[in-house]
C-alpha cells in the first residue's frame, strides 16, 4: 500500500478515537483528577466560598486508624464473599434445573425476575416490614411454629447476615438470567455425544456444562463482586450501618464522612483508595479468569 | 342602520361590564402575583404536616406560589449544602435543623433579614429558641443582643415525656421530674412483649441517639465543652457527670427497653408509642400529631406529655431539635424578598394557629397560651410552655455534624453493650477532641474515666 495512503489510515484512527477519548477525559478523568486534588486538601466553607488548606497526604495516612474503615472493609469482604457466593450457587443450579423445562417458562422466568425489577427503595421497604421484630411476616411465621422472634436487623451477630439475605434476593435472578443465556446457548450435540458415551448426570455437568460455562461463571462472579463491593443501598435502608458497625460497609462509610459530615478531602482519600482497590480486584479477578479457561 | 335608544343602551352596558371585568382581572391579577414564586427544601419530619398545612393556607391568601422540596432529614441537608455552594442557589428557604445550622452560618450563606427588608423583626411573641435565629459574625455565636436576624423559627421542636396517662391513673403514678422516678414508674408498667416500660432512641444514624442522650447530659450538669460560648472547647464529655448521665441511660435501655434499644429510630419510637407498645417515651413534640389520629393510632385520648425529668441537681434539658427557616445569598433580589414575604407571614398569629391545629408545634408563645391549649387535643401545649426556659443546644460549630457522627456510633455502641459506658465516654472524648484540634480550636480533654 502507498505510504502516503497507509499514513492517512493510521491518522484517521486517531481521528475517530478523538471523541471518545474527548468523553472519557471529561466524564471519568476530570473527575478523577479533581478527586485526587481535593484528597490533598482540607475544604473548608468560609464568606461564602471554599477555602482550600493543602494538606500533603496527611488523609491518606490517616485512613490506617480510621475504626469505620476498618470495620467497613472487613464487613464488605464478608458481604461480598458471602453474598455472592450464594448467588452464583443458587443462580446456576436455578438455570440449571429450568433450563429444560419447557411449560410456563415465560411465566416462571418472569416470577423469578421480579425481585431486580423492583426499585431499592421498594425493596428497603417490603425487607424492613418483614424483619420488624413486632408485626413483620418472619416473625409471625416463627412463632406459628412455635419458635421465638427475633430483631434481624436490631441484633449485632445478625444484622450483616439480614442485609446479605436481601442482596441474595434481590440480585440471584440477575445471576440467573445471565447463566441461563449461557447454558441456552451451549452446543446441544456436545450434550447428545456425552450421553451416547454413557456419562452420568453429575459426568455431564463435572466435565462437560461447567468447562464450557466457565467463562459466563466468571464474567457473572466478577460483575457481582464489583456490584456487592459498591453495596450501599441496602445498608442505608435497612440498618443504616448500625448496630454499632455491624453492618458498616465502605461504600456507607464514604458517604458518611464525605457528605454527613462534610469532609471532601478525607472523603476524597477514601473513594480513591477504595477505587485503587477495586481496580486491583478486577485486574487480578481478569487474569485468574484467563489462566483458568486456558488450563481448562 | 342608526342605532335606537335601546341599543346604544345596550352597548354602553356591554362596555361597561367588559372594561369592569377587565379592570377586575387586571386588580386580581396584580393581587395574585405579589411576589416571584418561591421554592422551600425542607425534610420529611412529623412536623411537616402542620406547615404545609400553613404554605396551603398562604397560597390561598395570597396567590403567590410556594413549591415544597421534601427530602429525607440527612438529604435535605445536603441539598442545601449543593444549593448554597453553587453560583446560583436553587432554594429560596432552607429549612435548616439545629444540627447543621453553625456550619451554614459559619460558611457565610445566608443573607441577613435585615438586608432585604430593615424594618423586618422577629415578633416578640415568637419563642427565642436561645438566640439561634440571630447570628453574630465577628464572635461565631448565636446572640440577639449583638447578631443579625438570619431566620425565623419555623417549627419549636424539643422533647417532652409521653407518657400513657391511661395507665398512669390505673397504677395511681405521678408524672416524674427526675430520672430516678421515670425509672421507677416504667418498672411498674414495663410487660414485655405486651409493653415496654419506655421506648428509645438508640440507633446510630444521622441524628438519633445523639439528640436522645442529649438531656440525660445536660440535665446531669455535663456538657460536651467547658464553655463553648466563651470559645473554651475543652471536652468534658467524659466528666463523672456525663457518665452518670450515660449510666442512667443505658440502665433504663436495658431495665424497662425493648430488646434492642439500639436498633430503634424515631420513626421506631412513634411507632411503640402509637401501637400501645411502649408506656414512655421522650420523642419530639412533633411526633404529637400522631398520637391523637384514629387513622395512626391505637392509643387515641390515652397519651399525655409533660416536662423532661432532671438528673441529680440538675434542671430539665431538653435538646433544640428546631428548624429555622433562612434564606440564602445565593439567590436573586426578587426571590429574597418573596421568601421574606413567606417568613413575614408565617410569624402571625393567624398562621400559627393553623399550624398549632394541625397538631404541630407553633413558635408563638401567645398561641401556646391560647384558647386553644384548652382543646383536649391540644393538652401537650402546657407542657410546651413549661419547657420553655430549658431547652439546650447541642453545639454552635460547624464541626457538628463529625461530632454527632462520633456521638451517634459510640453511645450506640454502649446501649448494644459493645462497649462500657466509661471506654464509650473516654473514645468520644479523644475523638472529639481531635476534630477541634484539626479544626484550630483552644481544645483539651480531662483525663480519662476509670
């Protein structure tokens, strides 16, 4: 190809990727950058107009004794890890059982959607009638069966578990959607030759859906534990971090210092470091995915 | 065609009804849109009921327009923040707690009353909520003698003692005037799960058990600050006082509470008291309206209230939990002066009135003592005027709310029992402490409690 030619190519890439990088700049780093500067600053609101005192690293290095932080990320992990775990063993063992049942699919995928339909705030409400130590349904049905009530989410050893029990209800038919598409599309005559060959069920599903479901299994797990560490809606209705921190997570915990109690530049320090974590998560998570599909 | 008698009669009528009516329209019209239409952001507290009441009666009377932005208390609070911090406000009247309202004077926001319209004065009839309404520039501090006017008190929010009156008679009680007795009646009317001798605000959120803890405090003669008016910003909330104040506090939790205190709001406390569940409690005066509605309440004619009981040598305390209405700088001449227009008119009697039958507390002493505090339904308001020389603020810096989001984990974290009530005092008091420190405050604390 003439030089000439091929250098217009090459320069009209640049070209066409202009806006986008024009949008990223403007929606995701300007943002960023201003976060970053606002993390060196103590803002304070005087006449006015805010002053800004630079304040080195001085947030950063105070996030280390901060008990909310603490106490938020490990309930975050806990939430994470317990939450979505039951979500993707629940979500694909669903698919699974309903991928071939032909009668009234429309009418129970549709059932099973539901609870992502419904907006947070809904949900706040119909998960915090229901836990309500003195009328709500859970209660009522444990002392049908003669058992006691409790407050779920009044009691410290079980608020978190309340809250994870929400999540799982509120996000398992998005893990089952996904893993459902997954399991619908899979080659069907792969399935056909491993009975031929005489696998049992348990074979067929070890050696043969799990391989090929892996990299929906994985894309699945880490949008959820992107979702499950930003979880904050949840916390904010139902238990509002309490009691004490045991429900504290560190989306709750930005907020709180960021906007409760007005402090931009040590709010600043937190989102920044809780998105260096987060990025770090997803770039580990991506690469364990790829080794797994290649090794298996 | 020449036109008969009749008909030039007749057109002269026309005439003159068609220019009456448009003279009528015009004088309406003009009468209607006296001033630019304004837009409140206000939050979604028991009291709100009674002032919308007021802003429908307003629109009426006057035809001028008045839009309500309602949010929830913490998100009111940061709308207003966003308004008053961008080059053009988007409210006309913030609605502003007395937890946040240091750090909106402090921030220099707002615009003095003084400065849209110097004739305009606070009624001497309006309750002075110590002096939060006036604010004084060069010594940070809240002073009607030296301040300007920012605001009117739009709501007279304080606690007061449910108590089920009902069960009072029964028992042959008499109404508390220290904690030590309140104790004492609730452990007779305490039967759980049926009821609890008295309900809480235990949970740690935006405002809860900060604000519940507040007259146990004072009332015990401690403080957060040695002297805060004096700009002295020592912390003494872990003085033997304040723990004596917390003791009884979480001793009444857990003697005559429900089983987790710590898990119970406002919102959690009117529902007790409105369910028949709880015998005491010591919400806002704003949770009133509640109380007597069929359509709410299980308990209707059976509650009453009184003043706050006192601790050992101590006075009633209870804590402001009032809303000023301001208006900001940020904002055009023409809206200024219709918020003022508003402010101006929810100071009258006849608006007070409409707010005080809606079951919500007036700012007007006058319409407190009123025929109207006759009414069965209006029986709080004695109470009401009885507690008008004690109610305390919480704080006058704009620190305030990191110093209530330390109070709210830490005292919730004594009534859970995570921790005793002398290592909860001793953690606030470090904590605080700092937040002054970093703020350039003359600070210190006294030594810890053992």
């Amino acid at each position: 190809m003439d030089a000439h030619l091929l250098g217009d190519a090459r320069r009209w890439r640049y070209y066409a990727l202009a806006p986008a990088v024009a949008v990223y700049l403007l929606l995701t780093a300007l943002p960023l950058a201003n976060l970053v500067a606002m993390s060196l600053h103590d803002i304070r609101w005087q006449g006015g107009s805010a002053d800004w005192q630079f304040s080195g690293i001085r947030h950063f290095a105070e996030l280390g004794g901060d008990q909310l932080i603490r106490a938020g990320i490990a309930n975050t992990v806990v939430f994470a890890i317990g939450a979505v775990t039951c979500e993707m063993l629940i979500g694909f063992f669903l698919a699974l059982f309903t991928s071939r049942v032909v009668t009234g699919r429309v009418a129970y995928r549709t059932i099973f959607l539901l609870p992502i339909l419904i907006p947070g705030i809904v949900i706040g409400a119909i998960w915090k009638l229901m836990y309500n130590p003195d009328f709500g349904v859970i209660n009522q049905l444990l002392s049908l069966a003669g058992l006691p009530g409790r407050d779920w989410l009044g009691e410290k050893n079980l608020a978190l578990a309340s809250v994870i029990v929400v999540d799982i209800w509120h996000w398992t038919p998005f893990v089952f959607l996904l893993l459902l598409a997954a399991l619908e599309s899979l080659p069907q005559d792969v399935f056909e030759a491993t009975r031929v060959d005489g696998a049992t069920a348990w074979q067929e599903l070890r050696y043969v859906t799990l391989p090929m479901m892996w990299p929906a299994i994985a894309v699945t797990l880490l949008f959820r534990l992107i979702v499950s560490f930003k979880v904050f809606d949840e916390v904010y209705l139902l238990t509002g971090g309490g009691p004490g921190t045991a429900t504290e997570v560190v989306s709750f915990t930005i907020y709180r210092r960021f906007f409760t109690e007005d402090r931009m530049g040590y709010g600043s320090a937190i989102s920044l470091v809780t998105l260096f974590v987060l990025a770090l998560l997803i770039v580990l998570a991506l690469y364990g995915s790829r080794r797994f599909s290649k090794e298996t | 065609m020449e036109k008969t008698g009749f008909q030039r009669q007749l057109v002269g009528i026309v005439f003159g009804v068609g220019v009456a009516a448009l003279l009528a329209f015009a004088g309406g019209a003009a009468h209607a849109q006296k001033v630019a239409p304004i837009t409140i952001v206000i939050n979604q507290s028991p009291w709100f009921g009674g002032f919308s009441k007021a802003v429908e009666a307003y629109e009426r009377e006057t035809a001028n327009k008045v839009t309500l932005d309602v949010n929830p208390f913490a998100g009111s609070a940061e709308k207003q923040r966003n308004s008053v911090r961008s080059r053009q406000g988007q409210f006309d009247i913030l609605v502003m707690n007395s937890t946040w309202l240091a750090e909106f004077y402090h921030g220099g926001f707002l615009t003095p009353l003084g400065d849209i319209d110097p004739s305009f004065k606070l009624d001497p009839q309006v309750l002075s909520y110590d002096d939060t309404a006036y604010w004084d520039a060069k010594t940070k501090s809240n002073n009607a003698r030296t301040g300007s006017l920012y605001g009117v008190p739009l709501n007279g929010n304080i606690q007061l003692l449910f108590y089920r009156a009902d069960l009072y008679q029964q028992a042959g009680l008499k109404v508390p005037e220290t904690w030590d007795q309140l104790m004492a009646n609730a452990q007779k009317l305490h039967n759980p799960p049926s009821i609890y001798g008295m309900v809480f605000r235990g949970a740690r959120s935006a405002s809860d058990i900060s604000y519940d803890w507040m007259p146990y405090l004072h009332s015990h003669n401690g403080a957060i600050f040695k002297d805060e008016k004096a700009g002295d910003f020592t912390v003494t909330i872990n003085s033997p006082e304040a723990k004596k104040a917390l003791d009884t506090y979480v001793d009444l939790t857990r003697k005559v509470g429900p089983p987790n205190p710590g898990s119970y709001g406002q919102a959690q406390v009117i529902q007790a008291l409105v369910t028949g569940k709880a015998a005491h409690g010591t919400p806002v005066i704003a949770a009133w309206s509640q109380m007597d509605d069929p359509s709410k309440s299980a308990v209707v004619g059976k509650i009453n209230v009184a003043v706050l009981p006192r601790g050992p040598g101590g006075k009633p305390s209870p804590t402001l939990g009032h809303f000023i209405g301001a208006i900001p700088k940020n904002i055009p001449r023409d809206r200024q002066v219709a918020a003022l227009a508003f402010l101006k008119w929810f100071q009258t009697v006849q608006a007070q009135q409409i707010v005080a039958n809606a079951g919500a507390p007036p700012i007007r002493k006058d319409v407190l003592e009123s025929e109207l505090s006759n009414k069965p339904e209006n029986r709080w308001m004695k109470a009401m005027v009885d507690s008008a020389p004690y109610p305390r603020s919480m704080y006058t810096v704009p620190e305030g709310p990191q110093i209530v989001s330390v109070l709210e984990l830490r005292l919730n974290q004594a009534v859970i029992g995570e921790k005793n009530t002398a290592e909860a005092l001793n953690t606030i008091a470090t904590e605080i402490q700092e937040i002054m420190r970093k703020g350039g405050y003359k600070t210190g604390k006294l030594p810890d409690l053992k």
